[in-house]
C-alpha cells in the first residue's frame, strides 16, 4: 500500500508544506515544499514539487498510489478540493483521508519516537480549530486528555513576541529564541500577566489578541504576516515595541528573555502535569513550537521526565508524516522509528558534473573527499558540503551543510557576516560524534535532530568557543556513522587531525532563501557567498 501524506493548504496562512511517501509502513520519501519552489516556508502552496519527487524516488505514478492523507478535517469541501486538485496536477486522485491537523502532529512525533507508550504534547500555533493537544499514546490509540484552544495558544504567543521585538512572526522566532540569551527575566512578573500557567493546561490573556478584539475588520481569524496580531495592552505592559530595524537595547533583550523564560514555565508546567495523569515519562513533543530547543532543554531537565523525543520536523511540514502515518498504521503496518532525516533527493556525480559544466566553473575532481575537506577545514576554511540525500526538516544534519573548524570564537562572526548575512547575536550548532559527546555537553541523550540544546562542559568550553552560545549551552547534533557514514567518517578524519570529534554546522544558504536542494543552488550560495570551498559530491571548487 502506497501513501502519501501532505502539508500546507490553499489559504495564505498555511505554510511548510511537505510531502511524505510510505510503501506498507515504510518511509520512502520525504521533503519540504520550500526546496522545490525557493521559497521560504512554501506559503500558501500544496506541495507539488515535493510530490512529484516522492514519487520519482518510488518509481511510480499516482496511479499507483492507494491514499492521499492530509490535516485539515475540519475544513468544509477540503478533501473535494484536494480531489480535485491532484486530477488536475496528476491526472489522477488517489482515495483522500484527512485527519486532525494536530494528531498529526502528535503521530509524526510518537511513532517516530519508537516509544511503545509515551505522553505526547503538541504545542503550535493553529491548525483544524485548535492550537495543540496534550495525549497519552499507547500503541495505535491517542487518548486525548485536553486540547488547546485556537486563541490559547503558545504559538500564537510567541508570534506576538517576535512581532513585538521588530521580527517577522512565523519566520523569525529563532532570531527571538536566540536573542533571549543575551538578556535576563526582569520581567518575568509582567509575562507572568499575559500567560498563566494552569496544570495541565494555561491561559494566554485574551485582550492580547487584535484580531479577536477587532473581528469586525478582519474577514477571518488568520491576519496577514504584514499586520499587527496583538493588541495595545502588550505595549501597556511591556513599554514601547521595537520598531523593525531600530537597534536592540537592553531592555529589548530583556524582554525576550523574560518571553522565553514564561514559555518554558508554561510548557514545562504542561508536561509536567500531564506525566501525573498519564503515569509515563516518555515524552514526545510536537508542534512548531517544538522547535524551540531552549524550552526543549527545560523540557528534558525535568525530573518526572525519563526520555524526551523531538523529530526532525516538528512544525507543520511534520504533518505530512503523522498523516501518512496514522493512514498505514490503520491498516495493520509497523511503523518503523526515524532514526534520521534523509529522506530528500540525491544527485548522481553525472548530474553534478553536468552543472558544472553548463557554468563553466573551474573544479577538481578527488578520489577522496573527506580528506581533502579535512585539510580545508583545519586551515581554517569555511566549507559548503552538499552530499547524499537532502534532510527533511528544517535543520541541516550534514548532507547540505556549511561546515566550518570550532577552535576559533572569530569563525562564529565570520560566517554570520560574510555567508549568512544576518544578526551578529545568532548562534551556531555543533555536529558531533555521538560517543563522544558526553565529553563536551552535559545531561546528554542522543539527539540526532539538532532540536534540544545542552549545557556545554565549563572545562572544555574554551576548546569550542564558536558553538559554544552565550548562556552557555550547544544544540547539538549527535552523529552515527551507522545512519551518515561520509559525514561520520569526516567528523572522525577531523577529530584525528585536531583531537576535536565535532564541526560547525549551519544549513547550506544564504538568510531568508531556503537550505539548498540542488547541485545549482549550492553553486548559487557559493558563488553569492564568502563560501571558501565547496565540496559538491567528489568535485571541489575553491575560490583561492
């Protein structure tokens, strides 16, 4: 049995759309919408590039596909219009099955988990009515204990603090996230005001929310990106809101930092309360919430807490997989447990060679990649790495990565400001070699995803000063050369050059343009780019 499971929608506030392909319960396929079109989060669009891939990797037509399962159950005609829609793309529309936008969410994180039994909390923005949910899994059945409302919503919340701060909501809450580790809570009492919580549940002030205040003037609840979403009462509160571009202060600081701190109490507070109820410390987390890996690490730091999964793809291109999922789970198949994210698409060394040549770029073709890359990387070069199969998720995990040596705290501003192009304060992330992480990072499990920071070791802390952020903690990836054997074998090259088992690793683009799919975008960001070398399967190209 063949499924494909989608994200995303036909309105402009769905976004991340993705598509999925499971064959009897087995992952074939998967990737991110955004790769396909170039355009960050793919708003608005249901995922045709990425189906069209899903199936190319299978080697077969929608003809040969049983079912199409998507969220959005709640919405009236939607499985007509998607009928509809894959007859006109794809000639022909497979049985459609729409589920609950966050059970979806909550099977993509569970059954990726491999946890025969877990407490599953999806915290999001909105989705089929509601914001997120709070369940006991067990097996195939998800015994919802509370769902969140669509106002009460954690997503939401965090939206209005980032557009609060001058940041784009639902885009930049990471810059948020990061900025918060430069200030301190000094006004936790005042967030305290705006989001309470309550057990197993919490309460975000409803005067905050513009759009319920002002129904009048908005023809539905989603408001565009470009508008405001909370009310003055924020302001009342807080002070002044920081205008887009204006500097950051230190009371800007501050307040994200309080922001993040209530977030965490809340979110903690969730779990916390819900592992009384359900009796399991296994705790899996969902929802584009879930990307935020200092409230992951608070997370994981509970005591009622035994083990904590996050998958690669919390957010809502992660619904895709829950879907699909839940779909092949209903007719008797084994879920087998993500153990990575590489599910995209690869590019034979013809294909790269190909593009090469229609740019008439100047490379060399090695016997040995990894070597020569080490070389690089030790002479303190920063590295564009595009190899094997793209991650699915928003993290590069070491298949389209700009690699770079940790020895140096300079490293950390130069690749902000001559590859990236964005904020100074943003932070980068280690991949490191998974036994031997416990050298480096304390209160560590595997965390192959690069979704839940860690505290860095204190005596080591000067040997990795540019992933080492200023609160001193790491998101870490950890690293199995049973799952990535190229990227493994560098890693170990690496640490028998520098004695140093782990490398800088930040996804392969430029700010605000989607992490490189094909072999021209990496090209592309190369050439755009203070890149020094770019390694594109066996060819490398160096600008020295």
């Amino acid at each position: 049995m063949y499924v494909i499971g989608i994200s995303s929608g036909i309105k402009h506030g769905h976004h991340d759309g993705a598509a999925v392909l499971l064959r009897d319960g087995e992952l074939i396929a998967a990737a991110e919408e955004e790769r396909f079109t170039l355009a960050k989060h793919a708003r608005g669009e249901l995922p045709r590039g990425a189906i069209g891939f899903c199936l190319k990797q299978a080697g077969i037509t929608m003809r040969d596909v049983d079912w199409i399962c998507s969220p959005l159950k709640t919405y009236t005609n939607y499985a007509q219009r998607l009928t509809e829609y894959f007859k006109y793309q794809f000639g022909h529309s497979p049985k459609i099955e729409l589920y609950d936008h966050h059970l979806c969410h909550a099977a993509s994180s569970f059954y990726g988990s491999g946890f025969s039994e877990a407490t599953v909390a999806c915290f999001d923005f909105s989705g089929d009515s509601s914001s997120g949910l709070v369940a006991h899994a067990r097996g195939n059945d998800f015994r919802v204990l509370t769902r969140f409302g669509r106002h009460n919503s954690l997503g939401l919340y965090y939206g209005m603090l980032t557009q609060y701060l001058g940041y784009q909501m639902t885009n930049d809450e990471y810059k948020v996230m990061g900025l918060s580790s430069y200030g301190s809570p000094e006004y936790l009492d005042k967030f305290a005001k705006l989001l309470r919580p309550n057990g197993i549940n919490y309460e975000l002030d409803p005067e905050l929310d513009k759009r319920r205040r002002d129904a009048d003037i908005f023809t539905s609840d989603f408001s565009t990106r470009q508008e405001r979403i909370f009310t003055e009462k924020m302001e009342e509160i807080l002070g002044p809101r920081r205008l887009r571009g204006a500097p950051l202060d230190r009371r800007m600081t501050n307040v994200a930092a309080s922001g993040q701190k209530q977030l965490e109490i809340v979110a903690t507070e969730v779990i916390r309360s819900a592992i009384a109820e359900t009796g399991c410390g296994n705790v899996c987390i969902a929802g584009g919430v879930g990307l935020n890996c200092k409230m992951n690490m608070e997370i994981a730091a509970e005591p009622s807490v035994k083990r904590l999964y996050v998958p690669p793809v919390p957010h809502d291109a992660g619904v895709a997989l829950g879907a699909a999922m839940m779909k092949c789970a209903e007719a008797g198949h084994a879920i087998s447990p993500l153990s990575h994210a590489y599910w995209g698409p690869e590019y034979s060394n013809d294909v790269i060679r190909e593009t090469l040549g229609k740019i008439g770029a100047r490379f060399e073709l090695l016997e040995d990649p990894v070597s020569s890359c080490v070389t690089d990387l030790a002479e303190q070069k920063t590295v564009g790495w595009f190899q094997g199969r793209m991650e699915y998720g928003p993290r590069a995990l070491g298949n389209r990565s700009i690699l770079a040596d940790p020895r140096h705290a300079s490293m950390k501003d130069r690749i902000n400001l001559t590859i990236k192009y964005r904020e100074e304060f943003r932070p980068f992330c280690p991949s490191v070699l998974y036994e031997r992480q416990a050298e480096y990072f304390e209160e560590t499990f595997d965390a192959p995803f690069m979704v839940v920071t860690f505290p860095v070791n204190e005596k080591v802390a000067d040997k990795i000063p540019a992933v080492v952020h200023v609160d001193k903690t790491a998101r870490i990836q950890s690293v199995h050369v049973d799952t990535n054997p190229l990227y493994g074998r560098l890693l170990g090259e690496f640490a028998k050059s520098t004695s140093l088992p782990m490398l800088i690793n930040t996804s392969l683009n430029i700010n605000e343009q989607p992490t490189v799919n094909a072999p021209l975008e990496a090209l592309h960001t190369y050439f755009c780019s203070g890149l020094d070398v770019l390694y594109l399967g066996p060819y490398r190209l160096s600008k020295s």
